[in-house]
C-alpha cells in the first residue's frame, strides 16, 4: 500500500478526506460520488490539489469575461442580492470572502452545495472560469 503512495503523494490526503467525509454521507449516491469516490479518483489520476498551491488563474476572452460577468450578476445576483450583500445566498462582498479559501469558493461554484439552493455551475463553466470569477469576487466585481 506504501509503494501506491508514494507514487501517488495526493492519495493519503484524499484517502484522509474520504474517511472524513463517509461520516457525513448519506445514502444518497450522487454525494458518495462527489465526495468519495471522485476525490479519489483525482488524486489516482496524479492530479493534486491544494489551498496553499499559489495557482494562475487563466484569463477568458473579453467576450467571455462579459458573458461571464453578466451571469454572476444576474444569476449569482438573484440569490446573494445585486450587490452581492447577501440574500438567500451568503454575502460574496470582498471583505465577506475575506480569509476564504479560493479552492473551497470554485468547488462551491462548480459543484453547488448539499443541502442549501445553491445550485453546481459546472454544466456552464469551466474550472478555468470559476477561478476566475473567484478572483473577481474576492477583490471586488467591475
């Protein structure tokens, strides 16, 4: 088992977060799958990630970059209010995101929350896209 990690350095951390997290599932298998068996997945694959990781979040398109503006007013905007003060969804202000963790921030973006309204983006965005309107909420929409 020692020679799997360590080829693979990413499987304690994700195999620690499985057990973890098994104690919070239900029976439901979409979960399992999202918080078992995919981070599990990712890490066999050699993909790691990580909070501390200083990552460069890639620039859409000017077009793109409107589009995408356009969604997280509208569409982020009906549930966190239009200034983004908070509503039915929590406040995405700066100083709200302040000491957030921009990993947590483009999960919760791409894969919705359990139990809450909050929907998952992933169907429409691109992690690439995600972190980018991460970086725009946390120093302040244009």
């Amino acid at each position: 088992m020692m020679g799997v990690f360590n080829k693979y350095p990413a499987l304690p951390d994700a195999f620690n977060l499985f057990l973890a997290q098994s104690k919070k599932m239900s029976n439901n298998p979409l979960q399992f799958f999202r918080i078992g068996i995919l981070p599990l997945l990712l890490a066999h694959s050699g993909l790691a990630w990580s909070d501390s990781a200083a990552k460069e979040v890639v620039i859409p398109a000017p077009a793109r970059q409107a589009e995408l503006l356009n969604l997280v007013r509208q569409d982020c905007g009906s549930c966190h209010g239009l200034r983004f003060e908070g509503g039915l969804g929590v406040p995405l202000t700066p100083a709200a995101l302040k000491g957030k963790s921009p990993d947590a921030l483009r999960n919760t973006i791409l894969y919705g929350r359990n139990d809450t309204t909050m929907p998952p983006w992933n169907p429409f965005l691109t992690g690439a896209e995600a972190d980018w309107i991460v970086k725009m909420l946390m120093k302040g929409l244009p």
